[in-house]
C-alpha cells in the first residue's frame, strides 16, 4: 500500500526538518507546518496542471484528427454524389 512507502519517508523528512531549523517551540513548528504545506500544494499543482495541459493538448490533437477524417469523407461523398448526378443526367 502507499502508506507504507508514504510514512516513513515522511516521518524522515519532518525529522530532519525538525533537526535542522532548530524547531523548539510550537509558533516554529506550526510556521514552519503552514510553509511546507503551501510548498506541497504548489509543487502538487503544478504536476497536475501540467498534466493537465498534456491531456487538453492530446485531446485537441485527437480531435483535429478526427475533423480531418471527416473532411475528407465529405470530399469523397459530395465527389460521389456529383459523379451519380452527372451519370443520372446522361
């Protein structure tokens, strides 16, 4: 499960924080809680607009694709139907 791989990393990483600014009193701590949180929500939307952004991209593409498909069918149709009329008017 991914908590198991999630929590002691985790536990590692606020330890070493912990050890390293020196975070002896709870104004300290919650300061510092409230700026990795913003830093966590920062780096995780990124990723996720950037995903974000390949995914419209993709489905753009697809789409101009397929609108290309169609014109072309349409081409073939309307040269079908006018080489029917012409051999209809013979």
């Amino acid at each position: 499960m991914w908590l198991g791989r999630l929590a002691p990393l985790t536990a590692l990483i606020i330890l070493c924080v912990v050890l390293v600014f020196d975070l002896n009193t709870w104004l300290h701590l919650v300061l510092m809680t409230i700026g990795i949180s913003f830093a966590i929500t920062a780096f995780t939307w990124w990723w996720w607009v950037i995903y974000a952004v390949k995914d419209i991209f993709r489905l753009l593409n697809d789409a101009n694709k397929r609108f290309a498909d169609v014109l072309n069918e349409l081409k073939s149709i309307k040269k079908e139907y006018i080489s029917r009329k012409d051999i209809k008017r013979r």
